[in-house]
C-alpha cells in the first residue's frame, strides 16, 4: 500500500511539502532531533526484498536509504534516533524474536553495531535519554525496564589493526601497513548473526580473535602471522560458531587472559532470577593451525569457572604485568583484581572517583606494579585514582618496542599531547603540561610548547604506530585517518634506536623525519661518538647516506639548541663535556673520525672514495689540496690503463672531480660560455664542472669542425635559444631549408619570426601552409583559413572554414573555386544540416532560402529558430496560408511556454532567498558560538605533519559496546 509523507509549517500549519506515493511500512517515522533529515521504512515484500530505511529532508527529496538485512517478512515497528542525530535505533520484529538494531552512521555508509534480542512475547519498546545521548531506555509489557548505557570503545589494536564491527561482519585493516577508511578494509570476516561483543589478543606469537554474537554463539578464529595480511587482501572468512559445552549467557564484556583463556561479564536471565557472573572460558582448537591461513572452525569452549557478581561491572582489563590476571571495574569506579589461579575477585585495587568506561592497564619499567589509567564520561583522565586531565576527550599509549614510554592524549580543546609516562611517575605534569590548559596569552617561544594543535576540531586519537613508527593515529569527525608524526616521539624512537646501538634505524629515521643528523653526534656528546664512529659506517649499508650525513654535521650542539625541550635523558655531566670542548672541534673531529673508520672497515669501491672525498670537501678549512691529490691518483691509474688491479675500485677522475665540486653550480657557468661561442672557455668549464665528459667532449669536437653559422645554430639549440636558432640557421642558406622548415614544426611560435627573415616566396608559401596545418591541428580553424588563403590553397582553406562553422566563408572560397551549380547546392544542403545538427537554425534558414530555394524548410527552420517576424514576412510573400496559421500556432504555444517558465522561476527563486536567509542566520550564530569557546586557541604546531589524506571516516574505526 503506497502512503505520502506530508510535513506542516509549524506556526501557520500550512502544507510545507510532500513525499511521493512510497510503500511505507506502518507508522515507523522519526525525525532527526537536529531537523536535517526525518526517518521511515519501505515495506518492499512486493519485490520480495528486506525492508529499507529511507532518509528524508524536510522539502520532501530523498537523500538516501539502507536496507537492514533482515529476511523479507521482517518488520520495523519503531524506529528513534538520540538526542545527538548521530545513532538510530529501531525494533525489527522478526518470526522468532524482536530485535533492537542500533546503527551509526560513517563515511557515507551505516553500521550496525548493536542487535539485542527480545522474545515476541515480550512486546519489547524504546526511547532514547533525551539529554544522554548513548543511554537507552526499554521496557516490555511485563514491566521489566531495562537502561544501556553505550560507550564507544576504540577497536585498534596494540599492533595497529583496526577492527570495525559492522552487523555480522568485522572489517579488518592494519593501519601500519596503510590507512585504510572504513568502510574499505584488508579482509573481512563473516559471522551468522550480528557480534555483540569482540577481543582480539596479538601476543604470544598468535593472533585471535573472539566473537560474541548476538545470538548467544561464540567465535573463534586463529589469523595468520602479521608478515602474511598482504596475501589476504579482499578476502572474506565465513567464520563457524564454537561448540560450547554450557551457555554462556549474554556477554557483556570479553577479554583475553591468555592464548588459550577467556574472561568474560555475562548476564543471565532464568526463571526470574537475574544476575552477572564473571566467566573463565577455556578454548580448544580441533584443527591445526597451518601457516598464512585462517583457522575457522573447530573450537570448542569450555566454561572453566563461574563466579556471581553482586555488582554492575563497567568495564575489564588484562593485566599486563601478571599471568592469568585481569582488573574488574565495578559500578562508582572500584577496581578489583581477578586471579585464574585463585578463581575469584582476590582484592581491592584502588577506586576511581566515578565509573571510567574506558579503562586501560599498562607496564611500567623497573615497577612490579602495573599503571591503571581511566576516562570518564566527563573528560576526567585517572591515573591510579588521581585526576590527570579534566578536559580529555581521547588518549592512547606508545611503546618503543620493549616498554610504554608516553601517554598520548588529546583535549576538548583540540589540543594533542605527548607526555612522558616518567612524568607522571615523578609527579611534573603541572609544571612541564599546565594541566594540559592552553593559557590565553600567547606563546613567544615555540619551542616550548608542550602541545600540538589538532588542525581540525573534534578529532581523536584512535591508535599510535610503535616502536620505529612513532606516529598518532587520529580520527576526524569527517572520518578521516590522518598520521601525524610528534616530533617527540620521534625524537625518542630515534633516541631508543640509538641508545640500543641500532645506527642504520636511527638513521633511516633521521632522514625520513627531517630531523637534524647532528642528534646523532651530539645525543651522547661528540666525543663520545668518536669512539662509536666505526661501529656507525659498519651498521649503514649505503654510503650514499653518509655522504648525506657527512654533508649535514656542523658545530652546533643540536640537543641543547634545537631539541633542548623534547629530549630529556641526557646526563647533565656529558652536557658539561661537550660544552667544555671547543665546538669548533667537533666538525673536524667527526669528520675525520668517519674517514678513518671508511679507509679501515669498508673495502675499496668507487662509492667509498667519493665519500672520502666528501669528508675532505666538508672540512673546516676543506683539505682541496688533499681531495685534489687523491684524485691526481686516480688519474695516473687511468693513464696506466684498464689492467692496473686497482682501477675498479676507484671511480673515474672526472666524475671524481664532479662530486668534488658538488657544492658548486657550474651548469650555469658552462652554459654561459657556450652561449658566447667560444669553444675553448666551454671546454675549460666542462672539464671542470659537472657535466659527463661522453657528452660535453663529442659535442665541442662536433662544434669545432662546423661552420661558424651552424656552430651557433647547434649551439642555440643547445641552449634552447630557438629565435636565435632560427635566424642563424636562415642565414646559413637554402641548403638548410629542411632544417628550418622542421625547426618551426617543432616549435610553432617561431613561424612569425620565420616569415620575416625567408625571403624566397616559393619557401613562404611552404612556412604559411605548414602553419595553417599547425593551426588546424590546435583546432583554430578561423587563423588555419586565413593562413591557406594567403597560400592560395583554397581546398583546405574551404575545409578549415567548414570545421569552423563560418559558412558564408565557405560558400565564398566555394565561390573562388569555380564550383558548379549543382556542387554549390550540395554542399550548401550539406551546410542546412550541419547546422541545424549545431542548433543554429536561423543561419540553416539563411542557407535553404538563399542557396537552396527550399523556401518550406527554410520557414519550418526559422520556426524552430522563433524568428516570428521573418517566417510571417516569407508566408505572406508566398502566400502560404497554411504557414501563416502554423507560424502562428507556434508563437502563441511558446508566449505560455515562456510565462510559465518566469512563474515558476518567480516562485523557485522566493524559496531559494527564503532558504539562503535561514541558512546565513544559522550560520552565523553557530560562527559566533565557535569564535566564542575558542577564544585565543590559535596556536599551531609546525611539527604536526599529516600523511596519506585519505578520505576516512568518522567513529568508524570503533566497535560499540554497552554496561547496565
């Protein structure tokens, strides 16, 4: 049954608009609460299809839709959207159970991220808190009232894998490899009915992953080592349930303890009685695990202790300093440990001031006890019960591989930072972040700033990228994945690298990241580094990159200028060393050092010796007579001839001598010499410039041995001075007429130049008919005719004008031709044609009544072109009655044509103000109300460097799980 949706003015109670006649399904309608768009249900059993979920705008238009993968006899009886318009909701009552579907919206696509089943008997109903955005509130029709409270929970993982649950699939990318935006993914995996809940455990050399489904199945898969993801892109896993030996309930929160282990909070509900238990699930695997594959089926799950909970539990964590141990976050913010071994709730940790939905537990080197951090609704960020942070809306933690060094968080004023987890410990927060609040005056000295602006305003951190990677993963309110690199995390990958002897990592980061090569040298004091400066040219496998290194070492103590707020491990005893020496000493010193350790530790090749040579250039003063004896060396090996043992490993004098005026621009100075046209200043340049001597050596000889005129027109050419070229090859003779001719082929702004200077008229003819075939090419028809005409080549010049539509041009050079009468009344019926297929029918009428004496069409022709006047003027002259009733006809239908079109562009153009009104005052307040909460937040942070900007997708990369 096809119904309107019909929306009212709510003060006049006018009709504001209509929908067209759809199949809607019953009475599920909801409007969004911010008014953008209003919510309903096509009934589509007629096309024996699911149900869909349309959107409309208030003017009536459909925007868009999604169907919700249900069987075709489902139905959605409600449908609701919270208090935000960011989440919809809807009851789908199915043959067997009602359902309660949550779905969020993300980069043009809708996931479904929550299904919770009622049985039908339960007549289950909804509304959302209307001041709560993520609570729900439902009831049965026993009375039964139930309030979820949703949170979202970041799904990327310790080794960056994004896990996106969207209704019975999850989507699976490694942000490390690229940032993929949901809803595109690596590979997917495909469960029977919608997950509920999701863990993923990377440890242990295993990675797996457990699903809760929302119909009480468990699912367990085995992915295959990171290395082998690549092998798996598009690829989609149908993953089988587990077989479970007793009923697990409804799991609210799931967690790993081990490889082989489960914790989860469940909920039971069974002959009346209800309440939660903490559930030890141990797994087992039929099947063997093969290398590169997944392992999908065979798991069996084992309830292996069950204690009762007399409390609502918020939220779960493993312990990652103690085997087979999690926290339990009770309601109010308690937290309690939980022991495999004991099989209970063993003692009271410490309590958070209020429930932390978002809780996370992370070793800290040289204590036996692990860091508790937790993120209230509010913005309140605990560590172990004290408040960090009263404005945080994210935070994540980075590691560089062997322990957690920085706490990542981003506030709600957009600002990121980078905190030392040392600093926490130590009780600084305050004096080195201001308790991460932005003062109102601004800073003078960027350097110290502690943050980074986050360019664009509600992003958050999802994820970080390790160890080497030291990179953010933020997510945008537009869905978008940006990576941006903190120059303090770098810093302190590179600082880790380096500190772990790992020279050639340190490095490749340095040069990746723009960072100064001077850190190298000055993080543990120059002198220091002389000793390291063998082991440092023995780890780099590229002499290229120190070449590069060499060229960038200074005087400068980079760690006390550059770096002096960013890096915080450097003793104050090597600092006085290092200032005691005179700086001046430490170019020379490295230098030196790094040349040494070339002539001991790597073997003779031609690379090694340019980079000896770099070390000579790069000195203070530089040692030329040095580099300049070495290279009379090799020069002398030349001389001696290929079958000296040595001469393999060296590179060949000029090019020696071009690295070593590598500093130099000698290019300009050897193409200025040339363009006098003396040779021997040219050759005297190249040979000692940076020009390759299988080039420059031929080319003068070639030069030598010309005339002095063709010598200057190769040597323009040379120089790309093609005007110059071009006379000088003129004034080389008729002998070169060819070559002229192709030098204007070749570059046709000199044909202008070129008619000036040919004198030969037979010649002039070949340059303006060459030019016209240029301008025929370039599609310029009109210039192209012209140039025939003064050619006298009245074929293409007819042919030039007809591809430009001038045919008056055309019949006149028609005309010129001679053609016959019948030739003439061809091609002018050929023209009538081509012009009416150009929509110009009044010069098509011109054409039939001039040319053709057609004087119906031509009528007919100026009809269509409404040249009422002309038509009625020719009807009367031929006394067509006939013509003169259509031409009238014709006039009258296209006066109400026009006056219906300016009636409907009065009234489009009416809304179209009263629209544009609305929309400028809205903008404008919410402008005002942005400059307002931002104040004097204008501070940026250069360092915040955005990769791969990619179109991604807002609140996509999290999974969604709810508490009571």
């Amino acid at each position: 049954m096809h119904k309107l949706l019909k929306i009212w003015e709510r003060d006049s109670g006018k009709l504001h608009s209509a929908t067209e006649s759809k199949p809607f399904m019953g009475t599920a309608l909801d409007w969004m609460p911010s008014g953008a768009k209003i919510a309903a249900v096509y009934d589509r059993k007629a096309e024996e299809k699911c149900p869909e979920i349309v959107f409309y705008e208030k003017n009536g238009l459909q925007r868009s839709s999604f169907d919700i993968n249900q069987p075709v006899d489902a139905k959605v009886e409600l449908l609701k959207w919270n208090c935000n318009s960011d989440i919809l909701s809807a009851i789908v009552s199915g043959e067997q159970y009602d359902a309660i579907r949550v779905w969020f919206f993300s980069n043009n696509h809708w996931y479904l991220k929550q299904e919770i089943r009622y049985s039908k008997q339960d007549r289950v109903r909804l509304v959302w808190n209307p001041v709560k955005p993520f609570q729900l509130i439902c009831w049965t029709c026993k009375g039964e009232v139930t309030i979820y409270n949703f949170v979202w929970i970041t799904a990327v993982m310790e080794n960056s894998v994004a896990l996106v649950i969207d209704n019975s699939k999850i989507l699976i990318s490694p942000l490390s490899l690229s940032l993929l935006p949901p809803p595109m993914y690596l590979f997917e995996l495909h469960f029977s009915s919608p997950v509920r809940e999701m863990t993923f455990s990377p440890k242990n050399s295993t990675n797996r992953l457990a699903v809760h489904l929302s119909d009480g199945s468990l699912c367990v898969t085995e992915l295959p080592a990171f290395d082998a993801w690549e092998e798996l892109e598009g690829q989609a896993f149908k993953i089988e349930a587990s077989y479970l030996e007793n009923e697990l309930g409804s799991l609210l929160h799931l967690i790993w303890l081990d490889s082989n282990e489960l914790l989860g909070i469940s909920y039971f509900e069974k002959d009346g009685h209800y309440g939660y238990y903490l559930q030890e699930i141990g797994l087992v695997c039929s099947e063997d695990h093969v290398p590169g594959l997944l392992t999908c089926s065979g798991w069996h799950a084992k309830k292996l202790n069950h204690v009762p909970l007399e409390g609502i539990v918020i939220g779960i964590a493993p312990n990652s300093a103690k085997d087979n141990s999690a926290f339990v976050q009770f309601d109010e913010g308690s937290v309690f440990e939980y022991t495999s071994n004991i099989g209970g709730i063993s003692k009271h940790v410490f309590s958070f001031l209020c429930s932390c939905p978002w809780m996370s537990v992370i070793p800290f080197y040289g204590s036996a006890k692990p860091l508790l951090f937790g993120l209230d609704e509010v913005g309140r960020l605990y560590f172990n019960g004290k408040v960090l942070c009263n404005n945080c809306s994210s935070f994540s933690f980075y590691s560089n591989g062997n322990e957690v060094t920085h706490l990542i968080l981003s506030t709600k004023q957009d600002l990121l930072f980078i905190v030392d987890i040392k600093d926490i410990i130590d009780d600084k927060l305050e004096e080195k972040y201001e308790n991460f609040i932005l003062g109102v005056k601004r800073r003078e000295d960027d350097q110290a700033k502690t943050f980074i602006k986050i360019w664009e305003r509600g992003a958050k951190v999802v994820g970080v990228l390790h160890g080497d990677g030291s990179a953010v993963i933020l997510l945008t309110p537009r869905g978008n994945f940006e990576l941006i690199y903190p120059r303090k995390l770098v810093l302190s990958s590179i600082v880790n690298a380096l500190n772990q002897g790992r020279f050639n990592d340190a490095l490749l980061m340095v040069r990746r990241h723009r960072i100064d090569f001077n850190i190298i040298v000055d993080y543990f004091g120059w002198q220091n580094f002389l000793q390291l400066a063998t082991q440092f040219v023995s780890q780099v496998d590229n002499l290229n990159y120190i070449t590069e290194f060499v060229c960038s070492v200074k005087n400068e103590n980079v760690v006390e200028t550059l770096y002096k707020n960013s890096l915080s491990r450097f003793s104050s005893k090597e600092i006085k060393n290092v200032e005691a020496k005179n700086s001046n000493s430490k170019l020379n010193s490295v230098i030196l050092a790094i040349r040494k350790a070339l002539e001991n530790q790597v073997l003779e090749s031609p690379v090694r010796e340019l980079c000896i040579l770099t070390t000579l250039a790069r000195n203070d003063p530089p040692a030329i007579e040095e580099a300049l004896g070495r290279i009379k060396k090799i020069r002398d090996m030349e001389l001696l001839g290929s079958d000296y043992p040595k001469r393999p490993s060296y590179p060949s004098a000029e090019e020696a001598l071009k690295h070593l005026l590598w500093l130099s621009d000698p290019e300009a100075v050897y193409q200025a010499a040339l363009g006098l046209y003396d040779l021997n200043l040219a050759a005297i340049v190249a040979l000692n410039s940076q020009q390759d001597p299988k080039e420059f050596l031929p080319f003068l000889q070639e030069l030598q041995h010309m005339p002095t005129l063709l010598m200057q027109y190769n040597i323009d050419l040379k120089l790309q001075k093609y005007e110059d070229a071009l006379k000088h090859i003129v004034l080389a003779g008729d002998a070169y007429s060819e070559d002229v001719m192709n030098l204007m082929k070749k570059h046709p702004q000199l044909y202008p130049l070129g008619l000036e200077l040919i004198a030969d008229p037979s010649q002039k003819m070949q340059v303006l008919e060459s030019w016209g075939d240029y301008l025929s090419d370039q599609k310029s028809f009109e210039n192209a005719a012209t140039a025939f005409l003064c050619c006298s080549n009245m074929k293409k010049a007819l042919k030039a004008y007809r591809n430009s539509g001038n045919w008056g041009a055309v019949l006149t050079v028609a005309g010129l031709l001679n053609m016959g009468k019948e030739e003439v009344i061809q091609l002018a019926n050929e023209l009538c044609e081509e012009l009416q297929a150009l929509n110009k029918p009044r010069e098509a009428a011109r054409i039939a009544l001039e040319y053709c004496g057609d004087v119906n069409n031509g009528i007919s022709l100026l009809i269509s072109a409404r040249d009422w006047e002309e038509s009625l003027r020719l009807a009367f002259m031929h006394q067509r009655d006939d013509w003169i009733s259509e031409v009238k006809n014709a006039s009258s239908e296209c006066t109400n044509l026009l006056v219906g079109e300016y009636d409907d562009g009065v009234e489009k153009v009416g809304k179209y103000v009263a629209r544009y009104l609305a929309v400028r005052q809205r903008r404008l307040l919410l402008k005002a109300k942005i400059e307002a909460e931002e104040g004097s937040l204008n501070d940026f942070d250069d360092d915040a460097v955005s990769e791969a900007s990619s179109n991604f997708s807002g609140m996509s990369a999290y999974t969604m799980r709810y508490v009571f």
